[in-house]
C-alpha cells in the first residue's frame, strides 16, 4: 500500500507519519512506500519501507508527490485561518488550487484512490448555542471556512465521478497543541492548559461560560488513519463527516487544570480581547456525532484523558530530550 | 450607472440587455453604459447609452469587461449542467476560475460593485418530496450543481471581505424557453409546453405526479433585476436566494396546456427515459420563499399566465418576423 500525505510537514501530518511508520500498515495491508510533501521537505520518520520527502507547492504539484500505484492521499496541506484572512490569493491558491491539483493528480492515477481532507469547524457559523448535524448548512464566517466548504464540494463531486473516494473531516480545535502561544485565533484554546501545565501564565479571551468543540492531537489522528480505510459505501453523495469531538466550555477546562495541577488554574489571566471573541463566537461547539459513531469514528475521551494524554507525552519527550517538532497549523484554526 | 453582463449573448443575459435598454435606468439610476461579454460577441441592443460587445474566455477575463466605474456585474456566464458532466475541466474552468476572475477583476475597482450571480436548483439533491429552505444544505448530484454551490461560497466570502456586493439566485428551472428541444436532462419542461403549443409532438420522459419547480423567462428576468438595486444589509453572510418559482406537477402541465389551446395535450408522448428521469429526480420541487419574498423579490404568477406569457410573445415575435436569438443556455441545467 503506497501512502502519501500533503502537508506532511505540519503538526498532524506528522504524526501521521510517526504512526504509519510505527504501524508498518494500514487496514491491514503492509505499507511499501511513504511520501511526504510540504513547502520545506518534511523530517522522514524511521520505517520499515522507503519515505521519500518532497518540497513543493501544492498548487503546482510535482507529479512524484502522488504516484502510480498510490492507494492513500492525506490531503492535509491548506493556509489556515489567520493566515488565510490576511492573504486571499494565497488562501484561494493553496486551499482551491491545491486541491484541484491534489485531483487532478489522483485522476491520473487510472484508479480511485483513498483521499482523506482535513476540513474544519471553521467552515460553520452556527455559533456556540447551535447544533450542528449532518445536514447543517456551512455559512463560514471566514475565507479559510469559504474555502474549506468549497473544496469539501469539489471533493464529493470528484468523488461522484469516480476521480477518488474522498473522506473528508470537519476537524474540531486541535488542543493541546505543543508549541507556543501565537496569532491563531484558536491559540488561547491550547495555552490556557499548556501553560499553566507547565507553570507559566495564559492568556483567556473569552469568558468562562464559552463553549468550544474540540478533540486532542491523538483522538484527531485516529480519526484521520480510520478515515483512510473506512467502508464508504454508506456515504452516499454526502462525504463530509463532524467527528466526535469534545464539546466544553471554559470553566471546564480551568477546572480539569486545576485537578491535573493545583494552582494551575490562577496562571489563567482573563484579558479583553474582543477581535478573537468575534472570531471564536461564529464557531459552533455543539455537533450531533451519530454519523461519524455509525461509519466507526471512535468516540473522544475525557478532558481529563485529554490532559492526560498532554502531560505524558511532555514527560516522553523531555526524557527523550527531543524539541517538538513544529511545522504546520492544521487544526489550529 | 455602469453595466457587464457575462454570458451577454445567452437566454437571460440577452433578456437582461434588453429590458436595460428599454428602461435606460436601472434603481432609478440612467445607464451611462453597458457591455456584453460572451465567448462569441453578443448581439448589442438598441440603446439611449453606450454598448460595448466583447467575446473572449471569461477564466482569462479582458480587462474592459468590467471596466474602472462598473456599478452592476450580471455574471451569468456558465458551462451547464449536460456539458459539465460531459467536461470536467471545461465546467471548472468557466464555472469556478470564471469566477474567481470576476471576483478578482471586482477587488481591482476599488469599490464593491453589486454582483448578481446564477446558482440553480441543480445544486441540490432533495428530491421532489422535500421542502428547501434558506437553512437546507446543498449536496449537489452533479459537477454543474457542486461548482455552482462552490461559486456560491467564493463569492459570499468576496463580499463578507468587501470585494463585491452579492446576490446570488438559485434559478428554477426556466419554463417556457424558446427553441427546440435538445439534449439538456431538463429540456421536456419546456418542451412539453412548448411544442404542443405550436402544434407539434413532445416527449415526457417522466410520470404525470412529477412535481417541478420552474420559472418562466419573464420572471427569472425579473428576478436579475431586482436582485441588482435591492437592499442588502439585511442579507449578512447569506448572500443567496431560493427565488419564489412555481411548483407544479406535470399533470398540471398538460391541464393548462388542454385549457389554453385544446387538443393540444393529446401531443405529449409518454416515453421512458430513465437516465433522464434519474437526473431530475433529485432536483427538489419545494422551495419555502419566504426570505425571497422579504428580500423584495415578485411573487411567480400562475402556470396559466406562464402560458400566456410565451403565446404572447411567441405572437409579437411572429409578427415581427424575427427569429429567435438562442445562445446559451442559463436556466436549462
């Protein structure tokens, strides 16, 4: 099974790969071959089969980044919010162009492979009261959600046509995210817990009663490697999935943080920030799970679990004495 | 006020310059200009103003099809819905890079000009039973219908961002069209009328409790011009319209074709045609027009009065001894 992955440089891209490489397979079939692609040649993990790593721009797709015989696309590679609104033509060129060439090149391919898109919460504005459900319009509020919903549409037509069999993940905030805090939007979202975790103070744009939908870096990579072999027959037109994620509100997390370390909770500085608050306020929190439960998503975990899973990772990698790799942005919206 | 419409040489957009022309305003505003744009230069009205024909490929749109002072954009230019199945990259090349150049040529005025685009019912999947209303989400079952909804989007997103001003109606199907019947899955809905009207044959591929949802060519022209000087502030990031067509069932049909000229339903054939009625049947014939009728937009009138409306017209053109100008094809998805 050939596998490759766009954006194969960025956060979930690769841990991805880690777990492909760690894996040896996927669905059952041994991998024989792994390409990662990004704007700077991404790091290749240690396999057991040959990982080829190309940089590139995605709309101007080499022809080696997808090759015949390929069986996977984790088509991860996008421009994400903050970004995306500060430079439409570079938002249109790498979230559209790069997607039609993403099928264009799978079209070539003679056979339709897997495609697995990360889509995201973005791409709704429902706000923070709604449930979203499967049959939930996408109004997006910003040009990277527009683009996002856009090219989920130009994926199921592909699909339709029998150019690739796309699944596509509406992707929640990814938290904790490793790293610092930064100009995302979604920032506050991993370093009210991350820096408290490890005793430095945050910053909290939104009030305690704010709810957010969420999913931690591993429950977010599960979902991506299920996608990439799940049944789709029972897809239908409809290739869009809202996975189940975790629906909490800030008040929750403060006090997950609080039990996970004391004192935590009071490195939390709330701070007026109403240029996020409008942002963030246009994104749901509240999504119905019951079609991605159905195609087999595994349920999230705890909050608790959710920092749990942070925390001991950060123990790993201090041991190992490792930086964090940290590349791309996907899930930070 | 400074005029471009795209597609000028089709259906509508010959029926847009002309009412132009014989109104010589538009929202009580006197046309200073008006230029046609089409693959092949269109046929310029008569007019008290300025008319400028251009032919070229909209994806690579000339600078002087919308020119430093354009007021309204009728961007009605499309691939439809047979001839994008038929070619994908024809139908994302006029219907997704076509507008993103219109967008783009919009960004360069400096100031947003009002955009009236065509969507289609063909961007939905409900099917006959279902009732579509402002909140229903698109789930197109063909490439015309996905790069539609996916125009949608961009363009929604070009206004939220200040580039344009848009107004986006999703066209019913429009019945009567003249011409003759051709290979467009939607053609019968005009043909069973319109043939039997002039004392000819039909075909109905589809049973008689088929319900449909249609527009005559009188009202969808209404409908532009109305979308092109209405008030948008209260439209927010929604900036498209199910207008207020008419649902009628087939048997209805061939009612008032009987009342309007008898004997004349004795010419409709039924035939079977399963790829045909395949395609139609997932085109919903239920549209709540609530939000279209609070936007400003006229009620249809009866299935009678459509009737009326093409044998009147089908008289004067007679009469005139002109022929019928019959290029594209916006409206016969």
């Amino acid at each position: 099974m050939r596998v490759t992955i766009t954006g194969g440089g960025g956060f979930l891209g690769q841990r991805v790969a880690r777990r492909l490489a760690q894996a040896g397979h996927l669905g059952g079939r041994p991998i024989t071959g792994l390409t990662l692609f990004d704007i700077a040649a991404p790091p290749a993990p240690a396999a057991s089969f040959p990982v080829a790593s190309i940089a590139g721009d995605v709309a101007d797709l080499p022809p080696a980044v997808i090759p015949p015989g390929t069986d996977v696309v984790f088509h991860l590679a996008a421009v994400v919010s903050a970004a995306a609104e500060a430079d439409y033509e570079l938002g249109r060129r790498v979230n559209l162009r790069g997607t039609d060439a993403v099928v264009d090149a799978c079209r070539r391919l003679g056979r339709a492979p897997r495609l697995v898109f990360t889509s995201s919460v973005a791409s709704f504005s429902a706000g923070p009261g709604e449930v979203v459900g499967t049959a939930t319009r996408q109004v997006p509020a910003n040009s990277y959600g527009a683009q996002k919903a856009a090219a989920e549409l130009i994926l199921a037509d592909a699909t339709r046509r029998g150019f690739l069999d796309a699944v596509v993940l509406r992707l929640p905030t990814v938290s904790i995210r490793p790293g610092r805090p930064n100009q995302a939007a979604s920032s506050f979202v991993s370093s009210i817990l991350r820096e408290p975790l490890n005793g430095e103070e945050a910053e909290l744009p939104v009030p305690d009663d704010f709810r957010l939908w969420i999913a931690s870096p591993a429950h977010a990579t599960d979902w991506l490697l299920h996608a990439a072999v799940l049944d789709t027959a029972a897809m239908g037109l409809d290739r869009s999935v809202n996975p189940p994620g975790l629906t909490v509100s800030v008040g929750e997390m403060l006090v997950a943080l609080e039990a996970a370390r004391p004192g935590a909770a009071a490195l939390v500085r709330r701070v007026a920030a109403p240029r996020i608050e409008a942002i963030v306020a246009t994104w749901p929190a509240r999504f119905d799970p019951a079609r991605a439960l159905a195609l087999g998503f595994a349920p999230h975990g705890t909050l608790e679990a959710l920092i749990g899973e942070f925390v001991a990772e950060t123990r790993r990698k201090n041991r190992a004495g490792g930086a964090i790799v940290q590349h791309g942005a996907i899930g930070e919206i």
